[in-house]
C-alpha cells in the first residue's frame, strides 16, 4: 500500500501499528479522527499531559540558558505542585549530566526503505571521545524495569536514528553503536537515569526489525489492515466504538502514561494558515 | 510531517535544469542571492536544487529554515527530502512569521513576561486563536456597543465589527506601527462625511482595550506575539544568540507575499547566515489584504551578494502570453498610460481564450455551460487535474451549485480548502443540541423541531416525522426536571408508530444523558466525546461506521477545547459556565463560524473549484482555466471593510493624504492586473470565461473583467488586419 505524501514512520505510529493494524490504518492513512475518551477520567489525564508538557518546556528553557531564577519563579507558579517538586528534583539531580553539546528538541531522520523513520530527541549531548548521549524526560508515576524499556520502540528507534543519522551532529561520516547511550530520566524517581547503552548486536537486530516492520505495512492491502487479536489494547483505543469493542474508555491508572505524548497537550495554533476571509 | 493536505507542482529535483537555473545552482554555497523572476519561470524548482545542494554538501538539515508567508508553501522542499537521492538526515525547518513568533515567545517567555507589562508573567502565557481572540473582542466591545453606543452610525454585523478591529491590531504589527496610531491614520485618510470620522475614535477605543485587557491576563492575540517578539526577543541577545546558532543558511521563498516586519526581521538577520536564496515572485503581491508588501521585499536585494534574473515563463503557451500582453496593455489603455507594446495576435488571443455563445441570464446558466466544456475537455482527453475552476470568493451556493453538476455528470472533483460554517453542520447541531438537553439548569433548551432533527442525525432508523411524533409527547421545556420523558412515559399509540426498536435506542440515550451530569458537570467537550464515544458512534446510533461525521464532531470537540484552554479560568473566575458561554458564542456567530478542513481526502486527478487567490498562492500550473463570473466587480474591488483599510494602513501610504476615488480605481487596476495576469502566469493553454448576464445574487454583471476582454479583443483584431 502507498502511504500518505509526507509520512513519516515514529515512535508513536510504529506502536499504533503494532498495537493494532486497523488503528494504524484508521488514524495515518484515512486521517479519521474518532472523538471518542482515551481514558475515563479526561480531566486528570488532561492535566497529567498538560504538566508534562509544561514540565519539558522548564527543562528546554533552561537548557537554553535561561535565568534559574525566572524558571524557579515559574515553577513555584505553577498551579500542578508536582510541577515544583519535579523541578527540584531536575536541579538537584540532572546538570552535572549535562556535559556536552546540547542539541535541545533536535529531529533526525534515516531513510528506510524508501521511507523515512524520524525521531524528535528531549536532548542529545555530544561529549569528548565522540560519545552522544540521549536524555529522554518522563514524569510518568512508575520506573519501569530495564528490560522493559529496551524493548520499547522508543528505545529502539530512537539509538538506530541516532546512529543512522547522529553525524549530522558531530560532524563525522559514520557513528558506531558503541558511542550511543539512551538515558531516561523520572522525574518522580530522581535518583538516576536509566541507562542504555547500545551496541552493533542491536544496533543489526534494530535494523531487521524495522525493516521488516516497514515492509509488512507496504506489502499489506488496504483490506488487510486487520482489527488487532488482543482486545486489551482496544480499552485505551479511540476507534473502540467504530470497531465494535467496547463502550467505555479504560481507566486512567491502568494507562500506560510511558506513552503519553506531551505534545498532544500543547496548544496548536495555525495562524500560518489563515486564508482569505471575507470581513 | 505536514498538517494539512496541499495540491503541488510536480517540483521534482530530478528534473533537467533550464540555463537560468544552472546559473542559480553554480553559485557559490556560501552565497546570498537574490532571486527574482515571473510566475512560471521555475524559481521554486530552482530553490529545490539549491537545497538539495546544501544537503548534499553535508550541511545538517536542522541548520537549514525554510521561511514563507504561509506554511504551506514550504511543503515543496520539505517534500524533496523524500526523494531517495537526497538522504536528508533531519527535516529541515519551515517557519513563518507568525510561527517564528510565536515559537519565540513561548520558549523565551520567562524572559519577556515582565517586560512586556503582563499582569502575571509567571504564569504561562495564554495563545489566542482567531476564534477566541474574537470571542474576547466581542466580550470588551459588546457593552460599548449596547451601553456606550459605539459604532451606531454603523449597519453592519456586530461579528464584522469584532474582526475588522482585530484585522487593525494585526496590520499594526506586521506593518510595524504603534497599534495606538490606528484611529489617527484611518481618520487622516477619510474624505467622506465627517460625522463618520468618530467610528475611527471607536475602533481605536476598543483597540486600547482589547490591548490593555490581553496584557493584564497573559493573552497573546496574533498582533501582541508579533509586537513582543519585535520588541522584546529580536533585540534579546540570548534569543538573537539562539536563533543565529540555530539556522545557518536560509531559503525564503514568495518574499513578495509577505509582511514589511518580516523584510526588516529578514534584513537584520541576513549577515548571520552563512547562505541566503531569496526568491522573489514578479507581478505579484496577492495577499496585500493580510499586509503583503512588494516594495519592502525588493528591499531585500541590497542585502544580498548577487541579484539573478529569471526572464521566461516556462508554462503558458504562447496564445496565454499573448492575453496576459493584452491586459498589460488594456490597463494601461484605461489608465491613460498606454504602452508602445505590440498589439497581441488576433487569433492567438481567440484560440486561448472560449467564452458562450451567448452570455445565460443567470448564474446556473452559466454554471451548466462550464460544466458542458468541462466535460467535454475530458472526454477530449484531458486530465480532470489539469482542469481548475476560478472565481474570486467561491461561495456554498455556487460551489455546491458546480460541485452537483460535475456530479451528475461523474466527473470527479475537489474544492480546495473549503472554509465551512461548523455550527451550520448536522453534526454539530445534533451534538450540541443534544448537550443543551443534558445541560438542562442552563435554561438553553432547544426548540422541538430542532431536537426532531437532533434525533433524526442520533438515532439509527428514526425519520422525521416519527421524530417530530415523539419530542411532541416526550419533550417538555417547562419546569426544571430533565426536560425528555422515557419512552413508556408517552401514548401506547405513538409508542407503536415510533416502533419498539427506536424507542429502546431513544431511551438509552435518553437514560445516558440524564446521568451523565448527576455527579459532577462535565466540561462540555468531554461531555460530546463522551456522547459520542459511548453512545453516538454505538451500534444502533447515526454516527456508528459515519467517518465523516467523525471528523467534523472532532473538530467541534477541538474548537470547545480549546476555548476552555483560552478561556476558561477567566470564566471560571467569573462563575459563568464555560459550555454555556460556548454555545452562546456559536449562536451569536462569534465563534464555529468557520472552519478549515485539516485533511481533505480528495482525487488529486480532479477538477478543482477554488478561489482565484487561494489558487494563486499555491503555485500549481494546469493546462485549462475556468474563470467564473468575470463580470463580478469582486475581481477587482475590495471588500467593504468601513472599520479598516488595507492600503491607508501600509507602510507605502503617506500619513495625512486622502484615501480618494482615483486611488481606489487605481487600486482596483492594480488587483485586476496582478490576479488576472498571475492567473494567467499559471495556465498553459486555455481560459474559459463563465459569465451570465446576472450574478448570483441577481446584479447585473457588467465589470471591468469584462471591459477588458472585450478591449483586447477589439485591440488585437484592429491590429491583426
């Protein structure tokens, strides 16, 4: 199947379509939006998402360089208290990591397969001897085990970007998978990240599975984007309702809020495409 | 990856390079050049290949900006980095004015809040979209209205008063005048009666306010971003700093189309970028309305290395040149300017140009003609996409009027970018209704024909007239109970013509909303997602498997949320129910007026209906163009703006001359000129000229369009024999 002028292959939608086929299909190839619940309870999770994202911008700012003092004052403003608490625990725990160029918010992308698979990094650090290390912040409740976020896609894609495409970066011609470290970093559970370096063993065993990924959706025909088998992914799914699997959003603490995309929850202007508007 | 859906030139960076273009790509990578050439002459192809150079050169993508008026446009050199020989390692960046501010007030807001005079600077800024910024207009200026009588001399919708006002705030800033001097500068130029003059005073009260109130609640109107981004981040060193680091090399593309504030941002920051192509569109300047400045954007040359000249339109055939020779030279004729150009062809001019036989009186006429050409173009070969359908403004009546025939005759086509009246869509009406029904202590309730139709839209297998049959005997409006009645409640003899099967839908939902609020009140959009997740889109109910109306029921959801965002604490603080306000705001107009489809989900081999100046912006040359309604003055004339006025308000005008009539016939030569021959620019072969002898609202059809033609014609045949 062809997919849409200007897809990109994410974390995100590469998820959506190992969650489910049919979802993929729905949201990236029909464009349907189904304003169904995620969750039940829509307001918590709201403000979950929206102090998240407030949460990552304290954090840009600050790499920027902005005054400490302008950004504590904000985080004492803040109206989610956890917001100071998280902020605190940044400060105390996070800068002396920081050694490095900084790239804040970067993108990078590789080409696949005539596709494109793309990544947007919180941070990523170049430091002496060539070594580029990925900061990932998350303010979920829960510290996963480590065997649990090297299997995720986010990890997984994001150390194959970097190496595919990190010389854009640094300045050099290839990156082998030996400089590249994932760090997450909870902002509930300071201590210290989790730490996950790479190597060419999954670095190879990356690329195959992304590859085949890719090639399994380009090979499927449109009426073969199948509902998926496990119903449990259909709680936290919009399309439930379409798909006739269920009625009711999943509740909010069994959501898995690794997956919760901050952006979703910043306001979106489009001013850009203001047309001609007859006054 | 891009929001919205855009019909492109097949810009290909694979194609062969005319000479002019090689010329361009031989530059040396560091350079800043200055690239200016008619519509057609294949400058933005040319800026492809330029950044296809820079990527190949090993230049990181992410230190590559790509800046346009309008987002859109940048979609072509987004989109060659795609293409398998480029192997792009990032996107590159896409920025606008617009975007550019308001990324930087964002990121740097800790440093500006204090500044800038905001009342709580440590509290995150609030961004305003156009509806909500009306909406807080309409809040300031709705008791000046009734209380104060302001505006009273004037006839015109209250909604227009609140954009026109907002429309002054945004001239202000993009041209780059204090917003306070708006009322001095409209009155300065006013030749007509002078007791108008105070509507001036009015609009720059309500201006003063509208500031005062934004600045004292953390709101950011689309003027005040641009206003503090100019005054407080431009000059920043640290944001200076960032932005210098950040972006490398430069590719600015439709210079012509954009703000003077955004030539004096471009002119400052030219020296910090290690290379620059800017590409400048001749003839051109359509978007003058949203504060486009040809003048300025020539600025721009002086601060380049190298000035190149693009002389030949690689698209028109020769029959089109010749037209777009002939208006030239017609409007110089009426201006009394005439030009020692050669006469067009004759024959040339006639082979291009296809008008009717004879003119139909009235507009279907018309219509029914231009889908009979259409058709048989098409069956004489030509591609659907290669057809377009122009007027100036495309409205419902026409487009809908088109868009049934091109149907009935199965040809496909597409409207490009169909701005449409959300309140006016079933289902938001159904949703909505449906919500003053559960929302019942808001006093709001619907009238029974309207909740017929709700429940006609809601439930699967119920008809109007058994709708109407059951909000008779189940619907009562009085008293403060839940207004719907459960179904056993009505006579066994309408229960049975109604049907068991939709009665026990009609309950459920029924039961659904009278719960849904006896905990605690929902915000009204989780509330519809709600209704529409759990009940709605069920099996059994109108939306089940309905993807369109899907779509437009998010789009609702999405413009309540995000007034709830804008607006909501200040509600809250005022104990006014924020759904409440909400629905007011749609049945005054103010807000869900109008909507952009995101995503349209069209045959790009299609006809396509557009607006001349939407079609214009987008860069797409097609073999035939359909010109519609060329007698309409709406070719040429402004719109009726009492409360603005776009040239008085640029940075060309001289403060204190009088705004007269030949200024205005000038002006109106000078849209004529530049649609019609940017159009032209834009057509290989053929223009189909529609027209009735009365328009769609039944006006005689007798403008300068029409003028025109006919002298070129005369013209051209005097000269030919």
């Amino acid at each position: 199947m062809k997919l849409p002028e200007g897809f990109d292959f994410t974390q995100s939608n590469l998820k959506d379509y190992l969650d489910c086929p049919y979802r993929f299909y729905l949201k990236y190839v029909l464009h349907t939006k189904w304003p169904a619940l995620l969750v039940d309870d829509a307001l918590a999770f709201e403000e979950r998402g929206k102090a998240g994202a407030r949460f990552h911008r304290l954090i840009q700012q600050y790499l920027l360089g902005i005054p400490q003092s302008r950004l504590d004052a904000i985080a004492q403003s803040d109206p989610n208290p956890e917001i100071t608490r998280w902020w605190e625990n940044f400060l105390e725990n996070v800068p002396h990591l920081l050694e490095g160029q900084r790239y804040v918010e970067a993108s990078l992308s590789t080409p696949m397969l005539n596709q494109r698979l793309v990544a947007k990094y919180d941070l990523v650090l170049v430091q002496d001897e060539s070594q580029l290390v990925i900061f990932d912040w998350k303010t979920s409740g829960k510290r996963p085990r480590k065997e649990w976020l090297l299997d995720r896609v986010q990890t997984r894609l994001y150390r194959y970007i970097l190496t595919k495409a990190g010389g854009s970066l640094t300045g050099t011609d290839e990156i082998s998978p030996e400089q590249i470290t994932m760090n997450y970093w909870f902002a509930p559970h300071p201590e210290a990240p989790i730490s996950l370096p790479y190597n060419q063993k999954a670095f190879q065993a990356d690329q195959t599975y992304f590859e085949n990924c890719i090639q399994e959706i380009l090979d499927r025909k449109e009426e073969n984007f199948f509902r998926t088998d496990d119903e449990r992914k259909c709680r936290y799914c919009l399309y439930r309702s379409h798909c006739d699997r269920g009625v009711n959003a999943g509740d909010l603490q069994g959501f898995d809020a690794f997956e919760l995309d901050e952006e979703n929850f910043e306001f979106d202007l489009d001013f850009d495409e203001i047309q001609e508007i007859e006054f | 990856m891009p929001s919205s859906k855009f019909i492109l030139f097949g810009y290909n960076s694979t194609m062969p390079l005319t000479a002019d273009q090689e010329k361009l790509i031989k530059q040396d990578i560091k350079s800043k050049v200055f690239l200016q050439g008619p519509a057609g002459s294949g400058k933005t192809t040319a800026g492809i290949h330029w950044l296809t150079k820079l990527i190949k050169a090993g230049i990181p993508p992410h230190q590559i900006l790509i800046f346009t008026p309008q987002r859109t446009l940048s979609l072509p050199y987004q989109n060659t980095l795609y293409q398998e020989e480029v192997q792009a390692h990032g996107p590159v960046n896409s920025l606008t004015l617009g975007g550019l501010a308001r990324r930087m007030v964002d990121l740097f807001w800790p440093l500006v809040g204090i500044d800038a005079g905001f009342g709580t600077p440590n509290k995150a800024p609030n961004f305003l979209t156009l509806e909500t910024a009306q909406y807080y207009m309409a809040h300031l200026v709705r008791p000046l209205i009734e209380e104060k009588g302001l505006f009273d001399s004037l006839t015109i919708n209250r909604n227009r008063i609140y954009a026109q006002i907002l429309d002054n705030l945004n001239k202000a800033a993009v041209v780059g005048f204090p917003y306070e001097e708006i009322g001095g500068r409209l009155k300065s130029a006013w030749v007509g009666d002078i007791e108008q003059l105070h509507i001036y005073d009015d609009v720059q009260f309500c201006a003063d306010q509208f500031r005062s109130f934004c600045l004292e609640n953390n709101l950011l109107d689309f003027s005040l971003q641009v206003e503090v981004f100019l005054k407080h981040l431009w000059t920043s060193p640290m944001c200076r700093s960032y932005l210098s680091q950040f972006y490398r090399h430069l590719i600015v593309d439709n210079i012509e189309e954009d703000t003077p504030v955004t030539h004096d941002i471009l002119k400052e920051w030219l020296p910090d970028f290690e290379s620059a192509l800017i590409i400048f569109d001749q003839e051109a300047g359509y978007r003058s309305f949203l504060g486009a400045d040809v003048e300025s954007a020539q600025s721009l040359k002086d601060s380049c290395d190298k000035i190149i000249n693009f002389e030949k339109n690689l698209v028109s055939e020769d029959g089109i040149r010749q037209v777009s020779l002939g208006i030239n030279n017609a409007i110089a004729r009426l201006k009394g300017t005439p030009q020692s150009n050669p006469e067009p062809s004759f024959e040339a001019v006639r082979a291009a140009i296809v008008s009717p036989a004879e003119n139909p009186k009235y507009f279907p006429g018309m219509v029914a003609w231009v889908a009979d050409q259409i058709a048989n173009l098409i069956n004489d070969g030509v591609s659907p996409g290669e057809i377009v359908v122009l007027a100036p403004f495309m409205p419902d009546v026409l487009r809908f009027t088109l868009t049934n025939r091109l149907d009935e005759l199965g040809i496909p086509n597409q409207s490009h970018r169909p701005s449409r009246s959300l309140r006016d869509e079933p289902a938001t009406q159904t949703m909505l209704t449906l919500g003053r029904i559960a929302f019942h202590s808001w006093e709001m309730l619907p009238e029974r024909i309207n909740l017929a139709y709700a429940l006609v839209q809601a439930i699967d297998g119920l008809d109007l007239v058994r709708a109407q049959l059951l909000t008779a005997y189940a619907y009562k409006k009085s008293g403060s109970d839940f207004p719907l009645h459960p179904f056993e409640a009505i006579p066994p003899h309408v229960r049975d013509r109604v049907t068991f099967r939709v009665g026990e839908r009609y309950d459920r939902l029924r039961n659904w909303l009278e719960n849904i609020n006896t905990q605690a009140e929902l915000p009204l959009d989780f509330f519809l997602n709600k209704l529409f997740g759990e009940v709605l889109s069920q099996p059994g109910y109108g939306f089940h498997d309905k993807l369109d109306s899907g779509n437009t029921v998010a789009i609702l959801i999405e413009s309540i949320q995000k007034f709830r965002w804008a607006i909501g604490e200040q509600l809250v603080s005022d104990e006014i129910s924020i759904g409440k306000e909400y629905i007011q705001m749609v049945n005054e107009g103010v807000i869900a007026a109008q909507y952009v489809q995101s995503w349209e989900t069209g045959d790009e081999d299609a006809v396509l209906l557009s607006p001349a100046y939407t079609f214009l912006i987008s860069n797409r040359p097609v073999d035939v163009q359909f010109w519609l309604d060329i007698g309409s003055p709406s070719w040429y004339q402004r719109l009726d703006q009492p409360l603005t006025h776009p040239y008085v308000l640029s940075r060309a005008w001289e403060h204190g001359e009088l705004w007269d009539a030949e200024d205005e016939l000038a002006a109106s030569y000078q849209s004529l000129q530049r649609l019609s021959v940017g159009l032209l620019n834009r057509c290989r072969k053929k223009v189909y000229l529609g027209m009735s002898d009365l328009d769609v609202r039944g006006y005689e059809n007798r403008g300068l369009l029409i003028r025109i033609i006919q002298n070129i014609l005369q013209h051209a045949r005097r000269e030919t024999s």
